[in-house]
C-alpha cells in the first residue's frame, strides 16, 4: 500500500473518531462511525491473505449491523420525541438497543464473537489500532449518553464480559487471541462502572490503551506471533523481557503496578454503591485473566529457547525499529501507581 493511501486512511479513521466524539447530534455520530469502520476495512485487507479478507469482511458486516441499530435506535427516539439530540434520549427501547449497539461496536460479551477472530486475520498493527483507537469512538457516545443507556444491560453485559474474556483466552496459543480476550476482560470493568462513575471509565480507558500499546510494541519488535515466540525475548533484550513481564503482570492487575489502579477504585466504589456481590465476581473473574498472563509470563522468563545460532545472538542484530513510544508507554504501564492520591480527589 502506497504512503499516500495510508495517510488518507489514517487521517480518515482519525477524523470519523473526532467527529463522533464531537457531535451532539445522531446522524453525524452515525456518519463520524461509518467513516470510521470503511477506513479500517482497507487497512485490515492490505496484506491480500483469505485471512485477511475474511477478518475485514468480519469486521465490516458486525460494524454495519451495530451501526444500523444504532441509527434504528436514534430513528425510533425521534419518531416518539422529535429530536436527534444524542443526550435527550427519552424512549426505553432506543436505549436498550442504543446499549447493545455500543457493545457490539466494542466487542462486549455476548456479542464479542468477532474480536479474536479479526485480531487473528489481521497484522500486529492493525490489531494494535482495532484495540486501542477504534474503541475510541464508541466510548465517547457511552460516556456523552450516559445518563440514557440501560444500567440493567451494561451491568450485565459488563460481568459478562469480564468473565468470558478470562475463560477465552485460557486456552489461547496466539498472542493476538490472548491480547483480544484481554480487551474483552478490560471491557468488561470499564462497562460496569460506568453507570456509576464517568470519571473511572474514563481513567481505565486511559490506563488499558497505554497497557495495551506497550504489548503490542513489544509482540511487534519481537515478532512474537505464538506463545512459542515469545520465549526468544530474553535472547533478543534481558531488560525488555524483565519490561514485559512487569507489564503482563500490570495488564492482569497485581498490586504494585499501575494496572491495579482501575481495578481498586473500580472495586472500591461498587462496595460503597452496596454492590458487594458484583465487586467479588469482578474480582475473581479477574483470577481468570491473570491465569494466562502469568501462563505468557512464565514461557516469556522461564523457559529455554531453543539455542540455535540465529536465539542465541539475536541480541547482536541491531533493531531498525524506533522504540522511543515503547519505552514511554512501558515504563508508564509499570510505574504509575503512587500517583492514585491524586486521581482520587
């Protein structure tokens, strides 16, 4: 793909983003999503593989329908109230289907089903920008129709989410399925909270896209594709490797490290909303995602690589890739814990 039509694609996914972000009205949201899901499709494609394809033709017919219902729903708010406001949704049925729709848009059990498998069809790259910008879009509306969308079912959905993305990703081999089942867990604390508190969801997103970033980095200057590859990472950097695994560790939410920033507040405020029951199945359902990051952990540190010329050496190879972003976003996913006194007031 030339640089000319990658620039027109990104600038294009950039600008459907902003413009969903920033409109108070249904349609322009609507237009600002459909911008943005036709220029991921090329981007998803580019590399002319079934897999690819099938990923893109994935990707596009799921979007499409959560779109349509999206519109379906706005239609039916304007039809009983007479206006196309995104805060003043007044009519029942438009806000559940308004709910289901955002959580087909950000992969959210049940309708997850197509994130591990465009993931899979698709580059690192790209898997990086499908997990981390393109939930972006959907996110702003959840958060600007906030006080609109149904608790019952993002409730629901939220727990859900939390403990399908555990038990999907036990039995992965590939990191980019393990990375999908991750976003979906992620997803899932961030949907929950929501209804209660704007200003958590807001930080979680912050929080994972950093996290989520820094180990996509990672698998792509490793070229880690299977949980094979990544026992090759302390042949390439011992320093990188120790980054790594801090960060795993941080994604699954161990205390020291920032990951378990969101995952303590979000905790602490369903205990002070009396939501006991709902905070411990978070919290074990968190047990679940922490199983296979400490899996990925253990093969990334602890086992041998196989000791051919081309592992044993690989530190010697000078890397051509620019790890200045990765460094940065490592170092934050790690280290940001004592700052949560501030964040709380």
């Amino acid at each position: 793909m030339s640089p000319f039509t990658m620039t027109m694609l990104l600038s294009s996914l950039a600008t459907g983003t902003i413009i969903t972000a920033t409109s108070f009205h249904w349609l322009m949201a609507w237009i600002g999503l459909e911008l943005n899901t036709l220029a991921i499709i090329p981007i998803i494609s580019k590399q002319h593989h079934p897999r690819a394809t099938e990923a893109a033709t994935k990707y596009f017919l799921t979007q499409a329908a959560a779109s349509a219902l999206i519109l379906f729903s706005s239609t039916i708010n304007a039809w009983q109230s007479g206006s196309w406001d995104i805060m003043q949704m007044t009519n029942n049925t438009s806000n559940i289907l308004l709910t289901m729709a955002l959580a087909m848009k950000l992969g959210l059990a049940p309708t997850h089903f197509w994130l591990p498998e465009v993931l899979q069809g698709s580059s690192m790259k790209t898997a990086l920008i499908i997990s981390t910008w393109q939930k972006l879009a959907p996110m702003a509306l959840i958060i600007i129709a906030n006080n609109n969308l149904s608790i019952m079912v993002l409730m629901t959905m939220g727990m859900l989410s939390a403990i399908v993305g555990g038990w999907g990703g036990l039995n992965q081999t590939q990191t980019r399925k393990i990375m999908a089942y991750s976003s979906i867990a992620h997803l899932g604390w961030m949907s929950v909270i929501t209804p209660l508190m704007t200003k958590l969801l807001i930080l979680n997103l912050v929080i994972y896209i950093m996290m989520t970033t820094s180990m996509f980095l990672v698998l792509i200057l490793s070229k880690s594709k299977t949980l094979q590859d990544t026992s090759t990472l302390l042949a390439l950097s011992p320093t990188l490797m120790i980054f790594t695994m801090l960060t795993l560790l941080s994604l699954g939410g161990l205390p020291p490290l920032t990951g378990f920033i969101p995952k303590w507040l979000i905790l602490q405020e369903l205990t002070t909303q009396n939501l006991q029951m709902m905070a411990t199945f978070l919290a074990l359902s968190a047990l679940l995602s922490l199983f296979f990051y400490l899996r990925l952990t253990y093969v990334m540190t602890l086992t041998t690589p196989p000791n051919t010329t081309m592992f044993k050496y690989k530190w010697r190879f000078k890397s051509l890739n620019n790890t200045t972003l990765m460094s940065i976003t490592l170092s934050l996913s790690i280290l940001l814990l004592p700052i949560t006194p501030l964040i709380m007031l």
